[in-house]
C-alpha cells in the first residue's frame, strides 16, 4: 500500500472540489505573511487568479500592471534584481503564451527567481474556447533553461506549491485550472519540489499523472481493478525537474507506462517521460493528452470527456496498450 495520505471522500459521488487557483490564493497570502520581499503583479486579472488576497493584505506589495503581459514579467524581473520575491499572474494563454520571450530573455536568461503563475489553462477553461484554453504551456516553460515547472494536483497542493517555489530562488513556473476540481491529496500528503508520488501501488501498468488528470488516473485504476488490471498511480506534480527516481523505479516494476496531462502531449509532460525512458530505461509508453489539436467552446466535463481526458475514457485506452503491449523490464 502506499503511504501517500489521501482523502476518504475521492470516491464517493459528491468529492471535496475546489479550484486550484483557490489554493494558490491562500499560499500568496501566507508567503506575504511570512516574508516582506514577496510582490505580487497582475495583468488585471487578480480575482480570477486569486491575487486579490494579497492585494488587500499587502496593498503597498501589490502592482496592477494593467493589460501588458510582456511588461508584467520584465518589471517583475527588474523587482527580482533588487532583492524582492516577484509573483507574476495572468491567464496561461496570455503569460507565458503571449511574453514568453521576455521571460526568456529577461528572467531565465539572467536567472531571475520571478514566479510565474499561468491561470486557467487547460481545456477544462470551458465556454471562452481555443483561444483561451492554454495547452502548450508545458512545452513552452520546461524547455526553457533554469525554469521550474509545477502543475498542482489539487488546491491543498497548490498552496504548498506556492509556498514551495516563494522559497526556491528559482524562476518558477505555477501551472493552474479554472474550474472546481477534486480535492484527492490532504495537509498532510508531502510536497517537495522535483519529487513524485506513488498514490496507489501496481504491477501491470504505471499511470503517470500530471496536475488534476491524477484524480482521473486514480479513478481510472479503480476501474481497471474490476477488469483484473493492477495499475500503479504516480503523481508527478513537478514537470521540471523530473524525478527520474521514482518514475525510472515503477516503470521497471511495471513494463508499461502511461503518461495523462490537459496539454499537448509534444514536447509536454508525455515528453518528458518519453526522454527519460528513451535514454535510461527503454519501455512502452503510452501518452494520454491533446493531440495535435486546439480545443474547442463547451462546457468543462464536457470537454474533458469529448478530448478522452476522464477516467471513463481513459479506462479503454489504458486496456487496449496493456493487451497490446509486453512488459519490459519487469522486476521479479
């Protein structure tokens, strides 16, 4: 069994849901709290991506940029060279969709620890549609040298995430969603940065997930248990970098991998597994995600269910790669 706390009511019909955005609320205030030289900037967006806390905790700490994505992260960086602690948020599709250059050039270039939080990313956005549903951020972020990349399974880890990359010294990007969803970890499931977790021990398959898809993995192991399939859960909350550890460890135990993110699998975190297997433990890998596509307008678990990213869809692919695939590097 693993010892990786999780809460009583994950399967039940009605879970504990809240936005992970909520939770990084929470973990601004309490890192303002506990530091004077955390900033906070947004791009006019500070209720949507919870900023407004630490907006009225710490007026004087606050900086409404206004509607300029490449200016929010340059001045942020210019706060970082002075000593401050800067947090920068906006809508994933607009930081670092539309500045990425800048935080390119004037943060990981000059190994400025500017935090970066991209909110509402991921299909499960909704109605406002392909524009706004960031699904390449991962790609973008993790290639970048020196940058650390976090996607939170749940609000209770987002919040420790925040207070995790306020003390890193690192340029650090958050990885948030806009809607409501379950709640699986509790306050005391671990979190470090660059550490995975074995949720539910397995032998025939490893379900890698990234951000809210490991609830979906956790229930879609649930189901496969009724079909006689024994599947290890992993949660990996940071994509970069990538505890190689304890993934290379469950994929040798169980020959199979499957990697689930609300993201282009390119270059996302799918990717990341596929060059760390590649290079260090040849296995079949099986990548769930968006496939070269744009999402579309619609309603959050519509969407989710129509682009196969819930566990019911899932269900069916992960069979179908089992009884198709043999195991590697199986131990015993």
């Amino acid at each position: 069994m693993s010892s990786y706390p999780l809460r009583d009511d994950i399967f039940s019909e009605k879970p504990t849901e809240e936005p992970t955005r909520a939770g990084f609320g929470r973990g601004l205030k309490k890192a303002g709290e506990a530091d004077e030289r955390v900033v906070a900037l947004c791009a006019d967006l500070t209720e949507s991506t919870q900023m407004h806390h630490f907006k009225a905790a710490f007026p004087e700490r606050y900086i409404e940029i206004g509607v300029a994505e490449q200016n929010l992260v340059t001045v942020a960086s210019g706060l970082a060279r002075a000593g401050k602690i800067p947090f920068t948020s906006s809508y994933a599709a607009f930081s670092p969709g539309r500045n990425w250059e800048q935080i390119r050039t004037t943060i990981t270039l000059n190994e400025q620890p500017v935090k970066i939080i991209g909110s509402h990313a991921g299909v499960s956005v909704g109605p406002d549609g392909a524009t706004h549903q960031m699904l390449e951020d991962i790609a973008l972020m993790r290639v970048l040298p020196h940058m650390v990349v976090v996607v939170p399974g749940d609000s209770v880890e987002a919040e420790k995430a925040t207070l995790a990359i306020a003390q890193n010294g690192e340029p650090s990007y958050l990885r948030l969603a806009r809607e409501k969803t379950p709640v699986f970890s509790t306050d005391d499931s671990p979190f470090t940065i660059g550490t995975a977790y074995v949720l539910r021990e397995g032998r025939d398959v490893t379900l890698c997930g990234t951000g809210t898809m490991t609830f979906q993995l956790l229930k879609a192991a649930q189901l496969l248990e009724q079909q006689g399939v024994s599947a290890e859960v992993v949660h990996v909350p940071t994509v970069k970098p990538l505890d190689e550890t304890v993934i290379l460890a469950s994929a040798r135990k169980t020959g199979r991998v499957v990697t689930a993110e609300e993201a282009q699998i390119a270059a996302g975190f799918g990717g990341a597994v596929a060059e760390l297997l590649s290079e260090k433990l040849p296995t079949p890998l099986k990548r769930i995600g968006m496939l070269d596509r744009f999402g579309e307008s619609g309603q959050p678990n519509e969407l989710l269910d129509y682009f196969g990213l819930n566990a019911e869809k899932m269900k069916p692919v992960i069979q179908e790669f089992i009884n198709a695939t043999s195991q590697y590097h199986r131990e015993g």
